[in-house]
C-alpha cells in the first residue's frame, strides 16, 4: 500500500473514532478496495502501447476489406457476360453496336498481284513503321497475337513517294492458332490486292467504312475459312486477312486497328 494512501486510511480512522458521519467509513472502505495506483510513466508506456497496436488494427481491417473487393471483383468478372459470338456468313446482313455489316464472298484471282514497272522491292523494320506513316499503323492486337517478323516487304512506288507494304504478319503463340497478315498504304490509298468482292457493298464499323468479307484460304493443314477487311483510316489503307479467328475476335481486331 502506497504511503498516500496510508495516510489518507490513517486520517479517515481518526474522524471515524470522532463519531464521524456514515458516509467516512464508506469512503475509507471505498479506499481500501480500490485498484492500485497506476503509475504515470507506467500509463504513459501503456498508452504508447495502446496507440502503436490501433494501426496495425486497422491495417488488418483495411487488409481484410482489400481482400474482400479484390474476391468481389473477381466474383463479379467471372458473371460477366462473354462477347456474343457473332458468325459472318457470306451474303448475310448484320446490325450491330458496332455498325452494319454487309458480309460478302471474296475469291482470289490465282495470280501475282500487278506492280508497276517502276517499282522497287526494299527491307524495313518493324520500327520504321511508326517515321513512314507519322503513327504506329499497328497498335497492340488483342487475343495473343505478335508480331511474327521483324523484317517487313515494301513496294516503292513512283520514285519513292508511295510504300506498300505487304504481309505484315501477326499470329498467336499456338501454332495451331489464329493468324493475321495486315497489308499497308501510306498515301491513304487501299493496298494492291488479289482479293476480289463478289459484291463492292460497303459496310461500317466503328465510323469506317469498309468492305468486308469471307472465303477460303489454304494453309499448311489445308483450306481454311477466312475473312478480309478492306478499309482507309487515319489516311492509311488497310488490308486485314485473319484465320483462326471467330467473327466476334475478328471485329474486335477491326475495332483496335480503327482506335489506333
């Protein structure tokens, strides 16, 4: 017992054997039941403890509460609904979010694709893309796909004042998968093609206009079916031949080369 308080017991005793009030003695007991004195630098150390122990609390529950959007987000990703698969049959007419489509047959004519005498053959990078046509032409592709060469064919035309770029190819890691070849103009002329429309019905998509179209191509494991887009964006012509992809994958690499 600290000596203040023997003091204060003390006192109290000697008003009590004065005949003190009641309410003395229920002091004094009040006194001698009471929890020990709590030395100040005893709650000083307890406090500091107190405040030290509320942040990690609260991390935890800011932890926690991290964790639980991160699960409900996923949660909620996986309810999304999957892009609708979309088929594009020749001779079909489609409205979508993204535009009309008028989807047509294409054939090819078997043969070399004409180039003017004139014309010279030269090796670029993928890297001179972006200094030839004052943009990338090609931004990053959805579904895996990459670039599959770094060395690109161009055509120089009339004294180097018009490139044609043919066979951009792009596929996916799967060698089995999807491939996409993306020829390129760079005076906002459509790329010279062996690809021939039954029909020259123009459709849109995402504000362009374009022709677009479906056939067969052969590849090493024999025909496959594929699709054509034939379009001017950003003072660029494009040419677009995928295979391996689904309608719906096809437009969405439509959609990203328009974006740019």
């Amino acid at each position: 017992m600290s000596a203040r308080k023997k003091d204060l017991l003390s006192q109290l005793e000697a008003l009590s054997r004065k005949q003190t009030p009641d309410n003395w003695n229920l002091l004094r007991r009040q006194i001698e039941q009471a929890a020990p004195r709590i030395d100040p630098v005893v709650a000083q150390h307890k406090r500091r403890n107190i405040t030290m122990i509320r942040p990690h609390k609260w991390l935890i529950a800011a932890s926690a509460a991290a964790l639980i959007i991160a699960l409900g987000i996923g949660f909620a990703d996986q309810l999304q609904p999957k892009p609708a698969a979309i088929l594009l049959t020749a001779g079909q007419t489609l409205k979508l979010p993204g535009g009309d489509l008028w989807v047509q047959e294409f054939t090819r004519n078997g043969a070399k694709i004409a180039v003017p005498a004139d014309a010279k053959t030269v090796d670029l990078q993928a890297a001179n893309l972006s200094a030839i046509f004052g943009r990338d032409p090609i931004p990053a592709l959805p579904f895996g796909l990459k670039l599959e060469y770094e060395t690109i064919s161009a055509i120089v035309l009339n004294d180097e004042s018009v490139f044609l770029l043919s066979g951009i190819t792009y596929a996916s890691v799967d060698p089995a998968g999807a491939q996409v070849v993306i020829d390129l103009n760079d005076q906002g002329e459509l790329p010279l093609t062996d690809c021939f429309f039954v029909e020259e019905k123009p459709s849109t998509w995402e504000g362009v206009e374009l022709m677009i179209g479906v056939g067969q191509a052969e590849t090493e494991t024999g025909f496959a079916e594929q699709y054509v887009a034939r379009f001017v964006v950003n003072n660029i012509g494009y040419q677009i031949q995928a295979t391996g992809l689904r309608g719906e994958q096809f437009l969405a690499v439509l959609s990203a080369i328009i974006a740019g």
